[in-house]
C-alpha cells in the first residue's frame, strides 16, 4: 500500500515536473504584418516566440491579397502585431473579420500597432480623397528610419513581457543585446551617409520619408503625382523640366511598382535609377534587418 502511494507522489511530482517544463518552453505564436516585424520580435522573443509574417518583403505593403493561408495564420496567432499608421487599411481588417480570432482583435490586449510608440512625420493638415491616398496619421513607413528600430525593438519587447512574463529577464537580455548591436550600426550608417546630407532625389512613392529624414536627403518630387495616383504625361514633362533645373543625384525606386515611367524619366534627362529595398525580402540582398540598411545605405555610395 504503502509503496503505491510513494508510486503515486512520484508520478505527481513528475507531471508537475513535466507542466513546469512545457510551461517554461512554450511558445508564444505571433502574427505580423511584415517581415522587419518579424525580424525584430524573433531576435527578442528567441526561442519562446513562434513568427508568422503575413506579407511577403517583395509586395506592395499598401495591398495584400487576402488568401486563405493566411487566414489560417491569424486564427493560428496568440497575438498579432502590425505596423499601424493605416498601412494595413486596406488588406488587414477583412483578415482579422474572416479568421474570427478575438486575440487577433484590435482591442485586445494581445494586439499591437507600432506606429502608436513611434511620432510619425508628414501628417495630412486636411483629409481629403483630392489629395490621393493619404494617411491621416501621418506618413506609415516607420521603420525605414534606423533609429526608429530601438523604439520599436523595446515596444515589442515590453509587449512580449506583457503576454509572457515568466520569460521577462530573457527578453530583457535580447533587448539589450539587440540595442547594443544595433547602435554600433546607426554609428557605422551614419559615417557611410555623412556626406550624403542635402542630396535631392526623386521617389515614385514617398515610403522613403523617414530614411530621407534620418540622412538629410532632400525629396524634391515623387514619380506619383499623389499618393496611390499613376503618373500622367503631364506630370511626367513636368519632372522632366524639375530635374533638368534642379539637378537631383537620383530616382529612389520601389521594387512593387513598374519603372516604366522612371526609366522614361531617366532616358529623357539622365538621371539613374536606384532600386531602394523597403523591407526584409525586396531584393536578394535584404535577407535580415541589418542587409536591409547595408542595402539602402550601400544603393547610394
């Protein structure tokens, strides 16, 4: 009898055991927008956090199909993180409606908008469908300012203490590595782009706005005669006739719109082309965080 019941404590105290463990070493699943979200919540979250990136680095981060795998990676997420500013207007509330997931749910406390830990720059003094697609909060394209990156990576990580806080000196520890290493390249950056403070470009679309900032890069026109609106063959003689008078060293070009225009442009007055990655995927060389910049900083040297 009395070896049963010892039997039995030992297998009690082994379950328990076991619990402890699979409690210590679970992972949390988090949905994200965009690949950089993923990169920085994976080089926080480590091991104890699961990624799954909605939209893939090559795509127009305006619009994004609905499909139903990804339908199935919010239902599948513990908790869902976007970048916000209303990038994801378009595409991501019929997702968070059709996966019916009250984690995934904008006022659930497994919800989280970046853009709200982040000031955003260009905000619209008037909203209005006259002016193209604007974003009333402002310019979306957030993190393409490396120093918005810190202000991101410490939201996420006190974010991810809030849902697991068992793991919270860990993620605290990612954190601060992540930070360390990452200063040391807003240093490195900073000197590739010294010289670069008051060169003009041309965009098609401003989602270069921070990192124009961040470097001191003058924007003097967009391809886009507005946001969201193709460009005419008015407005088009016109960039012509804006380069030709004041001389920018080059237009900064997306990887999700046709350069067909752009290559006009350039044919007609000169100007070269640069394919500028916007996120982790674009091109072959913005295979992580760091590429992405190295790419960006390395397109203009």
């Amino acid at each position: 009898m009395w070896n049963i019941l010892a039997q039995g404590k030992r297998m009690n105290k082994f379950l328990l055991f076991l619990l402890l463990q699979l409690t210590l070493f679970a992972n949390i699943t988090v949905a994200v927008s965009y690949p950089y979200i993923g990169a920085i919540t994976k080089s926080i979250g480590a091991e104890h956090v699961a990624i799954l990136v909605l939209a893939e680095g090559n795509w127009d981060p305006h619009f994004v199909v609905p499909k139903p795998s990804l339908i199935t990676k919010m239902r599948n997420a513990d908790a869902l993180i976007i970048n916000g500013g209303q990038l994801e207007i378009g595409w991501l509330p019929p997702l968070i409606n059709r996966a019916g997931n009250p984690k995934t749910d904008p006022h659930a406390n497994t919800f989280l908008d970046l853009s709200h830990h982040i000031e955003m720059i260009l905000k619209p003094s008037s909203v209005d469908r006259s002016l193209g697609d604007i974003h009333p909060d402002g310019n979306p394209h957030i993190h393409l300012d490396p120093n918005n990156i810190l202000l991101l990576a410490s939201s996420i990580k006190e974010f991810l203490i809030s849902l697991d806080g068992i793991h919270k000196e860990e993620y605290e520890k990612n954190y601060a590595q992540f930070s360390l290493m990452w200063k040391e390249k807003i240093g490195m950056w900073k000197t590739k782009m010294a010289d670069k403070n008051g060169l003009k470009v041309i965009q098609f679309h401003d989602n270069l706005a921070y990192f124009n900032k961040a470097y001191g890069l003058q924007s003097i026109a967009t391809i886009e005669p507005l946001p969201g609106i193709p460009p005419s063959s008015k407005h088009t003689l016109e960039l012509i006739e804006l380069i030709k008078k004041e001389n920018p060293s080059y237009i900064l070009h997306d990887v999700y719109h046709n350069t067909k225009t752009a290559e006009f442009i350039a044919q007609k007055s000169g100007i070269k082309i640069i394919t500028m990655p916007h996120d982790i995927g674009a091109t072959e060389s913005a295979t992580d965080l760091v590429s992405l910049f190295d790419s960006l900083i390395g397109a203009l040297q």
